[in-house]
C-alpha cells in the first residue's frame, strides 16, 4: 500500500464529517451524547472507526473469497472510482445516489432510534456512546455515501489487511472532525461551521476530480509508471515501512 492511498482514505474520512448537509447537526448528536459521558466523543470516533475497518475487513474478505481475476477486479475498482468521483462533482448525479441509498441510511437511523430510546442509566453507558458512533456513518450515507463507496472500492482491490487499514484510515478521518466538535469553544465551532458551509461541497468536488484522476490512470495503467518512477526516487528504509501491510 502507498502512502497517497492512505492519506486518500484519511482526506475522504474527513471530508465525510465536514459536509455541508452533515456538519451543521453533528454539534447536536455530539453534544446530546457529550451531557451523558464526558468521553462519550472519543467514544463515538473510536465506535465510527472500528466499524468501517471491520466494513473494509469484510469487503476485502468477499473479494478474496469469490475468486475474481485480479486483473479484472483492478479494472473494475477503476471504472467504479470514476464514477463514484463523477457523482462527487455532479451535483445532480450526487441526488440521484443519494435517493438510492437512502433506505441504507433508513435502517441505521431506526436502529440509533432504539438507542435513545433506552434510559437514562444506558444513556450515559460509554456502549451506547461506541453503538452511536458505530451508526453515525450508516446514517449519513446519504450525504456522503460516494466517499464511503469509493474507499470501499479502493480496499476491495487490497489484501485483508490493507483493506481493513484503508477503511479504518477513513474511519479515523471521520471521526477527527466528530471528536473536535466535541471539545471546541462554542466561537472555534462557529468558525468552523462557516468555513465548511462556504468550502464544503467545493472540497467535495476537488475529491471527485482526484478520485476521476486515480481511476483513469488505474485504468490506463500509468499508476504503475508513477509508482515505478516513485520508487526510484524514494529510500529503501521508506518503501519497506509502505510495504509493510
């Protein structure tokens, strides 16, 4: 695995939690859950994290089991990581996903809806805080599902290993932002909140054209020219710490 791919995975993580239709409610489920545990925050990114790397463990297992052509499955993690980067920069492509896996979201919503339902006792459980987190990123698959199917896609290619690090790698990404609007001052929160709503979808659509990118030279083969060309240049010491997972 290379470095770009998992900063990719930290930046799409990220970028899941500053959304402009996520943002501005996650200081109301962070602060709801930060009045029942102090620690409920870190509790909620540990919970979001340790379910996409079990997610990508998962992905990365059925791949490995049903036998594809490595080659193939290469070709056709690229073609679905174009289009995935093509509904991040089409805002009307982005609706239109959006409306397909809503009924994803749909479940894990009724599933948080049972959480709250419980007493006070279970609220202030640190469990129910890590089953929150473990939800969230479920629930906000509609807004910001095409980054979430993109790593995945990105992982199926991998070994287990590399997959279960690239979607654990997003899931800490996400969780950042979560843990952060957790501790802010209510003026940093504020700042925040309007730097993601001016450069939230903007920064959306500059991940898509990466994604597009990525696709298109694994598709056409020159990431492997690039990764040659790369291995070149950096030290031995480097590529055997990358070459690890």
């Amino acid at each position: 695995m290379s470095g770009a791919t998992l900063s990719l995975a930290v930046a799409a993580g990220a970028l899941t939690t500053l959304n402009p239709c996520v943002f501005p409610i996650l200081p109301l489920v962070v602060g709801s859950a930060l009045q029942a545990n102090r620690f409920a925050p870190v509790l909620m990114g540990l919970g979001m994290a340790s379910a996409f790397a079990l997610l990508g463990m998962l992905t990365a297992v059925l791949a490995s089991v049903s036998n594809f052509d490595p080659d193939l499955l290469r070709q056709g993690s690229a073609v679905m990581m174009i289009l995935f980067g093509l509904v991040l920069a089409v805002p009307k492509a982005k609706d239109l996903f959006a409306r397909v896996i809503t009924p994803l979201a749909n479940v894990a919503s009724r599933l948080e809806s049972r959480l709250d339902q419980s007493d006070a006792a279970a609220q202030a459980s640190p469990w129910r805080a890590l089953a929150m987190g473990m939800l969230l990123g479920f629930i906000w698959t509609p807004c910001s599902g095409p980054l979430l199917a993109s790593t995945l896609t990105l992982a199926a290619s991998g070994s287990v290993a590399s997959a279960t690090l690239t979607l654990g790698l997003f899931g800490l990404g996400a969780a950042i932002p979560l843990i952060g609007v957790g501790y802010l001052s209510r003026a940093s929160l504020g700042r925040l909140r309007q730097w993601v709503l001016t450069h939230g979808t903007r920064a959306q659509q500059i991940m898509g054209g990466v994604l597009l990118l990525v696709g298109l030279m694994v598709l056409l083969g020159f990431d492997k020219a690039l990764e040659a060309y790369l291995l070149r240049l950096l030290p031995s010491s480097w590529i055997g710490l990358t070459t690890r997972f």
